[in-house]
C-alpha cells in the first residue's frame, strides 16, 4: 500500500521527466533505494535518558529510504534532483528499573517523508562511465508520533513514545553524495554511492514510561537521527525530444 501511494504521488514526474527540458537538456526520472545506516560520529549512536529508578536507552538500527526522482539537466555534466521518498527508521530501546534488575528490550519504527534538492556534478571518467558529486538539502515531513509497549509478568508495563510535536512536524537536514554512474543510451543510468545526511532538528523525543500499580516513573529526550546510507539509483532512459526555449527564425 505505501509503494502504491509513494508511486501514486510521484506519477506527475513521469510526464515532465522523459524529455528534454527548455534548456535542451535530458531530465531523467529515476527510481532511489537506499540502505540507512547509523554513525557514531554523527552523534547518533546510543543515547541514555533516565529519571530516578527508570533508565532507557535508545540506539539507531540499520533503516530504508526509496522513492522516485527527477534529474533535470544543465549542462551535459550539471544537473538538479529532487523528487519524494518514504524513509523508514528503526530504533533498538532497552529500559531498565534499576533498583529491582528488571529489564525489557524494544523496537520502535519511526516514519518519514523527504523532499530532496540536490545540486550534482558529473565528472566524465570515460565513455559510459561517471563519478558523481552532489550537495544540497531536503525537507522532512514526520506526519504521527509512534509507540510501543511491553507488559511483562502482567504486572510492570513499558511504554515507549517517539512523539512528535504537532508545531515541529517539519524539518531539514543538509546532506552531501559521492559516488559512479554508468551511462547507456538505450538502458539507462545506473548509480551506486553513499550519503551522508546531518538532520537540523531532533527527529523526535523519546518519551519512555514505566508503570507498577501506582508507582510511576518517565525520562524523556530528544534523539538525533543524522546518519550514512548506501545509494542505489537507476533512471530510465529518455526517449522524447522536447523544444529548446529558443528556436531559430527565419532569415531576414
């Protein structure tokens, strides 16, 4: 069902994409996966929170982002990305009631949606092949918080919240890519690199809880979720020829 509503939104890019541009550039529409993970030294390895007899800890697991994109042409070697990704987070959380050694492991998935602007220099390495440089940003849509819960012996419940506040629903990172592309007219484009990305903004507070009858405890905090991926792209190959924004007139 996601698949089908990420390819449903980016249908109106088919269109603009298998053509030249007013330029005389080739766009190209593509299709994006990438492999998430996380980076201690972006500061987003374990993060403790913890309140009295209450401590948590939360740790970035590995995590997915795929989507469509449209490259639109400058030059033969200067081109503009965007286009519309649905990012998957996963998150290991481990909580601990320290004066009893009870302790319980959980996962939370969180779940966003990115709008990418990338400026990308090739560099022509030989007939069909390219390395590739890009920098930019994008714009991060996280539409709910998340939960989840454990209940152990019935008795002691932990109750963990990424929570979203209503007026921070959007955010930005910056992001910066390297990596080879293999060109062919008729196949298209395939591309393999990586990306780092540095998020502006916590992705979300951790809101973690536990409860024993009447006793009640809860740490809270923000988490970072900057990180590294795996990129793998392919674009299809163009096959309309469009009209230059300038056309040649007659002699006078």
């Amino acid at each position: 069902m996601r698949i089908l509503l990420v390819f449903f939104l980016l249908f109106p890019f088919l269109a603009l994409a298998q053509a030249y541009n007013q330029l005389g550039k080739p766009n190209f529409f593509g299709f994006h996966y990438r492999h998430i993970l996380p980076m201690q030294q972006m500061q987003s390895g374990t993060q403790k929170f913890s309140d009295s007899v209450l401590q948590t800890s939360i740790t970035p697991q590995d995590g997915y982002t795929y989507g469509g994109m449209l490259r639109y042409g400058i030059t033969d070697l200067i081109s503009i990305e965007t286009g519309l990704y649905y990012t998957q987070r996963h998150f290991q959380i481990q909580s601990t009631r320290t004066d009893s050694a009870l302790t319980v492991d959980q996962r939370l998935r969180f779940v966003q949606f990115e709008i990418p602007i990338q400026g990308n220099i090739g560099i022509q390495l030989s007939r069909s092949i390219y390395a590739n440089a890009a920098l930019g940003g994008a714009v991060l849509y996280k539409p709910t918080s998340v939960a989840t819960y454990v209940n152990p012996y019935d008795k002691h419940e932990f109750r963990q919240v990424g929570l979203v506040d209503i007026n921070k629903k959007v955010g930005f990172d910056i992001r910066t890519s390297i990596g080879f592309g293999y060109r062919n007219k008729k196949a298209g484009v395939f591309y393999v690199g990586a990306t780092a990305f540095v998020q502006l903004q916590p992705a979300f507070v951790l809101l973690s809880r536990y409860q024993y009858e009447n006793f009640k405890q809860a740490a809270f905090g923000d988490v970072n979720a900057s990180g590294f991926g795996l990129d793998f792209k392919y674009f299809i190959p163009y096959t309309r020829p469009g009209r230059l924004i300038f056309q040649q007139g007659p002699i006078e």
